[in-house]
C-alpha cells in the first residue's frame, strides 16, 4: 500500500539547498566586491599622480628686518646681503625707508625711485614722521605690482630681505605697513626679524620692553618671529638667554605659587 509523502515535509528546503544558496550569495558578493575595487583601481591610476605632474613652484622666504631706531637694521641689511652672496644664495633686496640718505648695498627695489620724501613734506606741509608715514602709505596704493615683480622671480630667487624704516610704530602700527606685511604673508613664507641693541638691553627694563615690544609684534603680525640679537662685539648677548631661561621658569612657577607674576 503506497503512502503519501508529507507535503509540507517536501517543501521544507534541505541543509544542502542552503549551502547552495549561501554559495551563490557570497560569490555574488565578492565577485561586486571584485568589480568596485577594479573600478577603483582604475580611477586612481587615471589621476597619473607622479613626481612630472606635480605644479608646486619655489618660492623665495620674505624676511622683513623691523627694529628701533639706530638698533642698526641697516648695517644689519648689508650684512645679510654680503652672507647671501658669498654663499651663492639668491637674494633680492627691498627698501621701504624713504628717508634714508644713502644705503651701504644695493636694492632691487627702492621706494626713493618712487616717492620722493622731501617733496612730500613740502606738498603736504609735513614732520619728518609724518613725511615717512605718507611716503609709505603712497606706496602701499601700488604694492601688488611690488609682489608681482617679486612673483615672476620667485623661481631665481631664494631670500627676499627687507628693509624697514627706522621708526618703527610707522610701519608695524600703520595700515600702510599692515598692507605689504599682510601682501608678503599672503604671497610667499614671510619670517619677521625683530632686530635687539644688545648694548641698551643689558638693562633689564630695557631688555624687558623690547620682549614685550617683539611679543606685540608677533601677535599682531601672526608671523613667526626671530629674535636678533645686534652688536654682540660691543656687548655679548649672553645675559639675554640667563634672562630668558630666568623668565621661563621663575615666572610659570611664581604664578603658581602666589597667583602673582613678577611683571
């Protein structure tokens, strides 16, 4: 006597259909995996990233000499330049001082060939600050072409030194000076070298007002700053570094102590 199979037991799929079916789903899905990373591959390779594609172009560092007066960011200057070319370095020089009667190198770029100082007092029935002020904010109005000048031979060159004039709430404290920091920063790695009369500083007021004048300076240019420490053959400049290691330790842990500063 024939017997009838359950048919819910026959449609009742078995342990081996499913391992057919889990086969098929995971080969489906390495095989897409497969096909994207190929895909991948190919878009990456189509990029052609290589050292003959890159468009990074040198550019030379801007370093803007800003110090006191008769601190000796001239002879500072012409130093600089004389290292640069006894070292086959290619620099370029810019004067921003107006009223400077003679220069002991020579500069690329001159704002005398532009501005003439002593005609500006005399139109504008100004002070010699006030003749060097408008000076400057004269030539701020076309320094872009500056920059560009500068632009088209940023391949040749590797230092751009910078001459300020002699006073220095002129241009670090004036829009005029504000406009070509700001178009130097913007342009090319701009360094500001904030110059130290080594013989005036030994005083400790002295020396302290010119680290809180060079760190006014660096707050308000946002540029890294260096310390230059000048006519270290008249006095050395090793009490500078005492005062600074002093300054550094004594201070944090006098605030720590007290909850006072020592300034």
């Amino acid at each position: 006597m024939d017997v009838d199979s359950d048919p819910a037991a026959s449609s009742k799929p078995t342990q081996m259909d499913l391992e057919d079916q889990t086969d098929t789903k995971g080969k489906g899905k390495a095989e897409e995996g497969n096909g994207k990373g190929e895909e991948l591959a190919d878009s990456i390779g189509s990029l052609s990233i290589g050292p003959g594609r890159t468009n990074f172009k040198k550019k030379p560092v801007i370093i803007i000499v800003i110090g006191m007066a008769g601190t000796g960011k001239t002879t500072l200057m012409h130093r600089l330049v004389c290292d640069t070319q006894a070292s086959n370095k290619r620099g370029y020089v810019v004067n921003l001082d107006p009223a400077v009667m003679t220069l002991p190198f020579g500069a690329n770029i001159d704002i005398r060939d532009t501005v003439r100082y002593k005609d500006v007092m005399k139109e504008y029935s100004l002070g010699p600050n006030g003749g060097i002020l408008t000076s400057l904010n004269l030539f701020a109005t076309k320094f872009d072409e500056v920059v560009s000048v500068i632009e088209r031979r940023a391949e040749q060159l590797d230092y751009v030194l910078v001459d300020t004039p002699g006073q220095i709430e002129i241009f670090t404290w004036s829009a005029s000076g504000a406009i070509i920091t700001e178009a130097f920063a913007s342009t090319f790695p701009t360094v500001v070298a904030y110059v130290v009369d080594t013989p005036r500083s030994t005083n400790p007021v002295t020396f302290m007002s010119n680290m809180l004048y060079a760190c006014s300076i660096l707050y308000k240019t946002r540029l890294p700053l260096v310390l230059t420490f000048n006519k270290v053959d008249v006095a050395k400049h090793e009490f500078a570094i005492e005062e600074s290691l002093w300054t550094a330790f004594h201070i944090p842990r006098q605030r720590l102590i007290t909850g006072r500063t020592l300034i």
